[in-house]
C-alpha cells in the first residue's frame, strides 16, 4: 500500500510546507502562508495592506481572484526522496465577518498563528476554492481529480516526519536495520546499513546505499500513539520472541 496522489496532493497542500501564489494580473510569484481546511480549500493569510493582499484585490465586475498555489515538498533528511510538488488552480475570495472568523478557527487548526487574533483588523483571509490539482513527481505530472483530492486526507505523520525518523535513527536503529534486513536481505556492499527516511500512514521507505525501497505496514495507521503500537513487535522483537516463549 502506498499514498493515492490525492492523499499525496491533500498532504502536501496542508499548510506546512512553503507556497507560492500565481496571481492573474500580477507580474510575478508572491509567498504565501496556507493551509488547507477540511475539504482542502486553501486559506491565505496576509497583511491587509500587503502585497498579497493587494494582488487578491478582486476588480469592479468580480468577487475573486485567479491563482495557482505552488507548493513543493521538502524531503526530511538528506538522502530521501521528495513527494514532488503540487499545484491548486482556483479562485481566491476574500472574507468578511462570520466567514472570517470560522476560516480563522479553521486556519487555527493546523496553524495557531497569533495574528489570527488580527483578522478583521490589521490581517485578512482569502479562501481560494480548488478547480484544479496536478502533482509532479520526477517529471510526471498527473491530473487529480478535484472531488478525490477534497475527498482525501492529510497523512498524519507527515508534519511530525522528521521527528519520528531522527527518534528511529537515535533510539532503535539496530532494531530496524534488524527488521529491514529479515525483509530485503544483507546490504549489497559492506557499510550500506539501512536506514528509514520517509515514513507515512501506509509504511516507510528505507535507503541502503544507492538503493531504496518501500516496506509497508500491515494496515494504514492514524496517529503517532498507533504508529508506536504497530511498530512495538519491530522494536521490541526480543520481548515478542521472550513473549512466545513464555
């Protein structure tokens, strides 16, 4: 099992990752501060009186405004591969009132950003509704389907990545190079000693020198508390043996 390219493009698009905005009408890329709420809008936001903001400023006939958000990923650690890019096309809107204060309380949930005390006043969210999603990966680009992408999830390791490898690597990299090696079989040169370097709901991959492969769970898992539980037999394989005995 692995990520669906809608998961892929829901996760990249959360709001941890940098982005940038393309804007109809302006001459060149703006950064952005997104995340995505529960049907993968995109939330922006900005300075009222910033360049975003004024970029967004819908015209007299309009009440939004045309953009695309490019959002690459960025691999954990060196060495791992990269989930490719994602790119949302749409219509950005700028709220006002209650449709603020729930995008707010929305944006909150992936990001508690203290100037969102500040919309309504000094800071202003755009909600861009998604018409169209591509992911790019290794020069291939794929069409998403807009309802699978707003249908999918977020994968929920993937802000907590590089601490659940750095813990893997720090505290039971023996253990895993154990397992990895039970399942791939000894490195093809002496010194390429496994180890993990991306890590999702569905498994991770793990880099033997120049080789990489994926290892998959038995069941896709839901947090990092499951995530532990799942791997409690990998970690700890002598109690699973000591237990079988006993």
């Amino acid at each position: 099992m692995q990520p669906t390219h809608a998961e892929v493009a829901r996760t990249i698009a959360a709001g941890h990752l940098p982005a940038t905005a393309h804007i109809a009408g302006h001459p060149g890329p703006l950064p952005v501060r997104h995340v995505t709420d529960g049907r993968g809008r995109a939330l922006l936001l900005s300075p009222r009186d910033g360049d975003l903001a004024a970029a967004l400023r819908p015209g007299p006939d309009t009440g939004d405004t045309a953009l695309v958000l490019d959002i690459p990923d960025v691999p954990p650690i060196a060495g791992a591969p990269t989930l490719g890019r994602v790119w949302l096309s749409g219509w950005a809107t700028p709220l006002s009132g209650e449709e603020a204060r729930r995008a707010a309380l929305d944006y909150a949930d992936t990001d508690a950003a203290p100037d969102l005390l500040d919309v309504g006043t000094t800071r202003v969210i755009h909600r861009m509704d998604v018409a169209e999603v591509r992911h790019e990966r290794h020069g291939v680009l794929v069409d998403v389907d807009p309802d699978g992408y707003a249908e999918a999830t977020p994968d929920p390791l993937h802000v907590m990545e590089f601490d659940l490898i750095a813990d893997l690597a720090d505290h039971h990299g023996p253990e895993m190079a154990a397992y990895v090696r039970r399942h791939l079989g000894p490195p093809a040169r002496p010194g390429d000693e496994p180890r993990v370097v991306r890590l999702d709901r569905y498994g991770f991959v793990v880099r033997m020198g120049a080789r990489l492969a994926r290892l998959a769970f038995p069941r896709p898992v839901t947090d990092r508390h499951d995530l532990a539980h799942l791997l409690h037999p990998v970690l700890c394989h002598r109690c699973v043996r000591a237990d079988r005995v006993a």
